[in-house]
C-alpha cells in the first residue's frame, strides 16, 4: 500500500502539545513535603491530585527532560478499559469476584481520563467512543470467543459484534476514548504551574536514599517521594523486581478521504493477537497504528526501526500516505501487571503499565494522591512493591528478544 520507510527513527508524532514555560534544573538544595520523579501523565496527575485534595502540600515535580518527554507524549492516544491478562485468564488467575472488580475498575479510569481532559479544558482532541478487539483468523476468533464468554459470566457490557464486517469476529467495549495525549499531559502540567507546583526539568536522578533525591546540580529532599519513571526505571536501580523498557513503533498518516474514515468507522480497532496491530483515527482525520515487532531493551539501530515501521504499513487497513514515524517506551512486567505500591516508609513507586497507560495513569494519580493523604484504598492485584523477575540483561536478554520476535511472526501468521 505504501513505499517502504526511510525515515528516522528520531521523527516524532503528529500531536501539537500545549504552550509550556521551560522549567529551571534542579540546582542547590532543595526541599519538600512531596516529590514526584517523572513528569509523565502518572506523576502529574498524582501532583494534581495531591495538590486538590490538600493545596497546603508543598510539591515539587522533576524530570530527566520534561513532561510528556517518555510514553505519555509518544503512544497512540487509545483510552480503553482492561488491566493485566486477558478476562478468560484473569478469571483462572484471580477468581471471579477479583477478575470482575479489575475490569469495572478500568472502565472507571476510562471515565476519570475523560473527566479529567475537562477540567482543565485541555485542547486534546479528546472523542469519546467505542473500542473494537478483533479477530482475523479462526485462531484468534475462537480467542474471542472464550473472552466473550468470560465477560458474559462476570455480567459486564462488553459484547460481540453481530456484523463484524471485513473480521472475523470484534467484540466491543462501550466504554472507551481516544485523545492526542502530549497535549493532555502539558496541559496537566500547566495547570501544575498555576496551582503553584514547582516543576524542575532537566533533572536526572542520580541516586536516591534517605528522602533525598541527588541530581546534577543538586539535591532534593522530601517528607515522602513519589517515583514514577515506567519504562525508565531500571536506572535508578529500584528493589520493584522487572518493569523492563519495551520500545514500541507507532506511524500516522496524512488525513484520510471520507470514504476510507467511513470504511474504518468510528471506534479505535486493537487485533487480538499478541502483538498484532492497533489503530485509530484523529479529530482531523489522521489514522494512528502502532503495534508490530518491539525492541527490549530499545535499540537506536536504524534498520531495527525500518523493519518495524515497514511491518505496520503493509498493514495499513487503507491505502494512505505515511507522514510520521516515531517510537516510544512503555514498562512491561512478567505477569502483565503494573507494580503501585511502597518501596519503604516514605517512598512509592508507579510502574510497568504495560500498554494501558493512559487510562491508568490517571487512576494511579488518584490512588496515590489518597494513599499519600491518609486514605487506605482496597488493594487489587497491582497495588504491589515488586514484580516478577524477567530476564532483561546479562546473557538470557536475547533468549527474551527472541521470544518477542516469535509472537511477532505469529502474529503475522495468525492474520494480524
């Protein structure tokens, strides 16, 4: 459908984030009630949250770059419910009372996300929707159709499609979003700004211990700090088990006429199949795609990012021109779920979202900013110190890659 890709893998996606004054380094010596390392969407909505419920918190923000610099300004933009493993597997994992309050759970992020992008009025392109996960093998139907099953036992809305159209099976969930999300992030992080959070870009951290953050050109020390880092956190060298750096690749396109955003329809499209691609359509008319064959841990390899870049346009599900290319960096765990919890007495981490990062980022905000305040949340699965070991560096790392690459051709094989 397309040329192959030739284009860097520096090319960056097509959101226009909102107006952001540059925030100063750290420098000297500081101090806090609050500090919150990472100025994605988790760590900001945590400060926001925090700082609404209890405006006499003083709070202080840093990043190794600044906000929406990782994952929260370089995804796709779906905001859709589901945490951790399939249903039909969560339902084998965690019993049918559990399996059921995660995904009741993941819709409410959904809705919070949603809620959120209006309270600060953030010019995001938010459109509120349906998502579709869709077959397109009889393999992956018949996936389908044990998860279909399994929602329909726990009693929740999401149903097969009667018409499925050019798949071969879809099932959908109501209750879903898609939005440019650099812009909701700066514009999180504006309104950080004017409540009067203090933001410090260009603020590596180097080491922590004690309550004290050392970066640079000084140091930060907090009552209680907040590390928020995903897919960036094996260097701080935290004891929270593998939340291993996942380079995904993502492309968009030039806007599409009305007849082939009348054929893809309005609901954001994920394939079922591990790896298999995902896509969805801007305000403008862009279609968005990410998925395909990933990198752990990223790679700056040219041909590695061609490969994957050229994988998703053969897999265009129209013909169209590609006009951006980028990749972004995700956490992933051994057991598809995130790790929120304490490290110590006065310090907690939020990680490993996995893919589901918008919608979680947000809700993670939340239940942190109510753990922080005295409020004692009821624990689900993720809310956890560590996850399990994963075989990243050292001589298994290509045994994982490898093991990455074969769900990749399965994909392929399998019709995705």
């Amino acid at each position: 459908m397309t040329a192959p890709s030739t284009a860097p893998p520096a090319a960056a996606p097509p959101w226009r984030p909102a107006e952001l004054r540059a925030a100063d380094p750290v420098q000297g010596r500081v101090t806090a009630d609050v500090a919150i390392v990472g100025a994605g969407l988790t760590g900001l909505a945590t400060a926001y949250r925090l700082v609404r419920r209890d405006p006499s918190l003083d709070i202080v923000v840093l990043d190794a770059t600044g906000p929406a610099a990782g994952a929260s300004g370089r995804g796709t933009g779906l905001v859709g419910p589901r945490i951790g493993p399939a249903i039909d597997k969560a339902r084998k994992r965690f019993g049918d009372e559990t399996a059921r309050a995660c995904y009741l759970a993941s819709e409410d992020w959904v809705r919070q996300t949603v809620d959120l992008a209006g309270e600060l009025g953030a010019d995001c392109g938010l459109t509120v929707g349906g998502q579709l996960i869709v077959a397109n093998s009889d393999r992956a139907a018949a996936t389908l159709a044990r998860q279909a099953e399994a929602y329909r036992q726990l009693d929740l809305d999401v149903a097969p499609v009667a018409s499925p159209g050019r798949y071969r099976a879809a099932l959908r969930h109501p209750v879903a979003a898609t939005l440019d999300p650099a812009a909701l992030t700066t514009a999180l992080a504006a309104e950080l700004d004017r409540l009067g959070v203090r933001r410090f870009d260009r603020s590596p951290v180097l080491r922590l211990g004690g309550g004290e953050l050392t970066c640079p050109a000084g140091t930060v020390r907090a009552g209680r700090t907040v590390i928020a880092v995903n897919g960036f956190t094996r260097s701080l060298g935290l004891p929270v088990g593998t939340v291993a750096p996942l380079q995904l690749h993502a492309l968009a396109t030039a806007p599409l006429s009305a007849e082939a955003r009348a054929q893809l329809g309005p609901d954001a499209v994920i394939d079922v199949t591990t790896l298999a691609p995902y896509y969805r359509l801007t305000p403008d008319g862009r279609l968005v795609m990410g998925g395909g064959p990933v990198n752990i841990p990223p790679t700056t390899r040219p041909d590695e990012h061609r490969r994957a870049w050229d994988w998703l346009a053969r897999r265009l599900p129209v013909p169209a021109e590609i006009t951006h290319r980028w990749t972004g960096q995700v956490g992933m765990t051994g057991d598809d779920l995130p790790v929120v919890g304490r490290i110590d007495d006065r310090t907690w981490f939020a990680g490993g979202c996995c893919g589901h990062g918008l919608a979680l980022a947000t809700a993670t905000g939340g239940h942190l900013a109510e753990a922080l305040t005295g409020d004692a949340p009821p624990p689900l699965p993720w809310h956890r110190s560590k996850a399990p070991w994963l075989p990243v560096g050292g001589p298994a790392g290509p045994l994982l890659q490898g093991y990455l690459r074969l769900l990749a051709r399965r994909a392929a094989r399998d019709g995705g």
